[in-house]
C-alpha cells in the first residue's frame, strides 16, 4: 500500500538559528569521547558501542563489579561522557541529576527539580528518559514534562521549560492520563545545536519541538502527534537529515532544522499500551515495532511516499526494546514482559523471515560490541552472546541485579552501567578486566 505525505505546517519561532545551524550540526558529530555512552542507545541511537572490546566470559559469579551506589526510583538509564556518568532519578517529592566519577562512583554534583508525578499503572514514580550530553551541557525531561538543561561541569541549571504547561499537553487524551499512562518516556535527541522532543502537544502544534541548547528559547513548533514513549533517531534518507519519531498513534519524520514534516504514516492505537522502541533506519527503510497487538512494520521511504516492505504482528513484535540491526539482520525481543515468555529473536530485515528464536528467553534490552550482544533481562540477568545471524550462542550468564531491572543498561571504555531501583552498579566488561 502507498501513503502520501500529510502538510502539516511547522510554526517557527523568530528563525535567530539559520546562520549557526549548519556548523552546529557538523560539530554535533565530533564532541563525543571515543567511548562515551553520551543519549540513549548510544553515541548513534543505535544500540552500538563502536570501538569496545568485550571479554570471552566471565566468573561464575559474573563480571567485577568495580562499585555500585544507591539511587532513587525511575527507569533512566544513565549517560556516560568525558570520564562522568550522569543519572536522573527520584527521591520523594525531587527529581534528581547526579554526576558521579565514571571510574569510582564518586559523587561529584548533584541538582533537583521539583516532582510529583503519580503514575497511572506501575508502581514507580521516577523519571522515564535517558540523559542526553552534548559538549558542556546535560538535558534531562522529567516524568511530568520538565525539560531542564545543566552544566556538565557543575550541575548549575542553564535552562528550564515545564512543557505540559508550555504546549497543553496536560489535557487527557481519550480518558487517558494527562501524561500518559507511565508518564514522560521520550528521551530528547540534540541536534544541530537544538534540543528536539516529543512534547505531544497536539492542541498547540507542537507534538515536536526544538529549543536552543545555548538558551532554551524556542526555535519551532511543529506536528499534532500526541507523545509516546520511544525515543527519536537522527537518519539521511533520500539525502535528507531528518528526525523520526515513533508517536502515540503515527511514525513521523521532521526537518531538525524547521520542523517542516517530511512524512507520516499510522502506526499504534489508543488505549493502555505502550510504543517505547525507537525507530531503527535500514538505508532507505524504517522499522518500528511493538507489542499489544499492532506489531512491527518495515516501511520503504520514497520522499513522501510509503511503501510497506512487510507488517506483522507474529515476527518481532516488542513492548519497548529497540532492535539491534546488523548485516541486515533484526535481533530484539518477541513479546512482552507482562505476557507470557518473551522470546529473543533474529530476523532477516528485508523478508520479515525469522532466521532463529530463543524462545522463553524473557523480557529484556540489548547492546551491541565487538561480535557479541550484551543482553539485560528485566529479572537482572546479564547475558553475553555471539552477534550470530544462524542461530542462538551463548557465551556467558549471571545475576547481576535483584528485582526488576527495567532501566536500559550503557556500555563505555570496558564499564556496563546497570541498576534497579535501589543501586546503580558498575561492572566490568572488558576483554582486559576479568
């Protein structure tokens, strides 16, 4: 089937970004550490570590934990740059930024912003996203909407926005809760010098947004989409840089520059569900999946035009981990966590073909380095296997967390960063470590 592009119309602020934005977006490629865990899923959003070297195995006991700490509620994970570890979390009525020595755990500053989310269906009542660093700066957007800037430095606020209140956001959907059923989720992506988040603020034209890193003050405004809990991914397509945003009820593409939307096409439905994986960008084609029933679609992009490569509800259908593309293989989660036994699967990109599956795997998020995948099940089991296209190879096993590990695990220079919500741990990865 083909769908046409919609024209919805972005509304800029006054445009005081057009002279810098080009040489900003260049130098967004080069402020990264070799190294750094710097935004979700990594330096390039894709769930690589480029550059690691993952030990063989492990002790029985599992991998060195080099320190651990206590921390708050939420399902953030942690950003990891310039030898600091950043972590957003809650406790009582603040949510909290931290920065701790990478090596050591040591506390080096932390700062609070104001919290008092309910959330509607899960117990938990911390942050959702992932920080983003870039350069100097920290942005962190809290379970109700906080958008808050900060020196890496010294944790000093640069900026703050209460988008709820900014952008109407705060009006239920549908009966659904003003933020959504599990509040905020949608890590922020930097680009270009902006700050470009799914506020979800459809009654306002401003499902997307973009602020300046310097200063906060809006850049444009754009898209009725309502927000969701994926994150979005920076791609060229057709050449064309553009953002991609998995929303509540579409898949859409803007211009990082102006917001302009480039494309959209329908993807999720209302009611208590979640779309929590980012999209995955294959060349000229898209992934997206999740679970409750809509399952995953592979879209060509053709301009404005989709074409639907394959849809399915029974190939890889995720509840909220993003896929691990390689060598035109899909490897993710089957399934979800509250359901039945989520299985790992490998799928081969183009056909919607699964090439193998471990089923009653469990639920959980992946990483990929060196040939191998590191794979976090919600039940705090570390798993390490082969990057295989043929078939299931595990390589090494070990409990390293109590309870229920929901918060994405990060990998940089040898350290794997993963945490429940009592204590963050850092354990020891790398080839050179056991």
């Amino acid at each position: 089937m083909t769908r046409t592009q919609t024209g919805n119309t972005p509304h800029p602020a006054p445009n005081r970004f057009a002279a810098a934005w080009l040489l900003a977006s260049l130098l967004s490629a080069t402020t990264v550490t070799a190294g750094d865990w710097p935004q979700i899923l990594g330096e390039q959003r894709n769930g690589f570590a480029q550059g690691e070297k993952l030990s063989e195995s492990w002790p029985t006991t599992g991998p060195r934990v080099a320190w651990s700490r206590p921390i708050g509620t939420g399902f953030s994970g942690v950003a990891v740059a310039a030898g600091r570890v950043f972590v957003f979390d809650r406790q009582g009525d603040k949510e909290r930024v931290t920065a701790v020595a990478a090596d050591t755990g040591k506390q080096l500053w932390q700062s609070g912003f104001q919290a008092n989310f309910v959330p509607a269906y899960v117990n938990d009542n911390g942050p959702r996203c992932v920080p983003t660093v870039h350069q100097n700066r920290v942005v962190v957007f809290g379970a109700q909407g906080g958008l808050h800037c900060l020196d890496t430095k010294t944790g000093k606020t640069i900026w703050s926005h209460d988008t709820m209140a900014l952008f109407n956001s705060k009006r239920s959907f549908r009966g659904e809760p003003p933020e959504g059923y599990f509040g905020k989720g949608s890590s922020p992506v930097i680009f270009g010098g902006l700050v470009i988040v799914n506020a979800g603020g459809a009654e306002k034209n401003a499902g997307v947004v973009a602020f300046s890193l310097a200063d906060g003050k809006l850049a444009w405004k754009s898209t009725d989409v309502r927000a969701s809990y994926s994150s979005p991914t920076v791609a060229r397509i057709g050449g064309k840089t553009q953002v991609i945003f998995a929303a509540r009820l579409n898949v859409i593409s803007v211009d990082p520059k102006t917001g302009k939307e480039l494309f959209r096409f329908p993807f999720g439905r209302t009611g208590p569900n979640v779309t929590g994986a980012s999209p995955v960008v294959l060349g000229d084609q898209v992934f997206v999946t999740a679970s409750y029933g809509f399952g995953a679609v592979m879209a060509k992009i053709d301009g404005g035009k989709i074409q639907e490569s394959w849809r399915s509800d029974d190939i890889l259908s995720s509840q909220y981990t993003t896929a691990i593309a390689d060598a035109g293989k899909l490897y993710g989660i089957h399934g979800r966590q509250d359901v039945g036994g989520a299985a790992l699967r490998c799928v081969d990109a183009a056909s919607g073909k699964v090439a193998w599956e471990e089923p009653g795997f469990g639920y959980a998020t992946l990483i990929a380095a060196d040939g191998k995948l590191l794979i976090l099940k919600t039940d705090g089991t570390l798993v390490l296997s082969r990057l295989s296209p043929t078939r299931y190879q595990s390589m090494a096993t070990a409990k390293v967390l109590t309870g229920t590990a929901r918060a994405l695990p990060a990998l940089a220079n040898g350290r794997l960063y993963v945490h429940n919500s009592r204590s963050l741990k850092c354990l020891q990865v790398g080839r050179a470590a056991q």
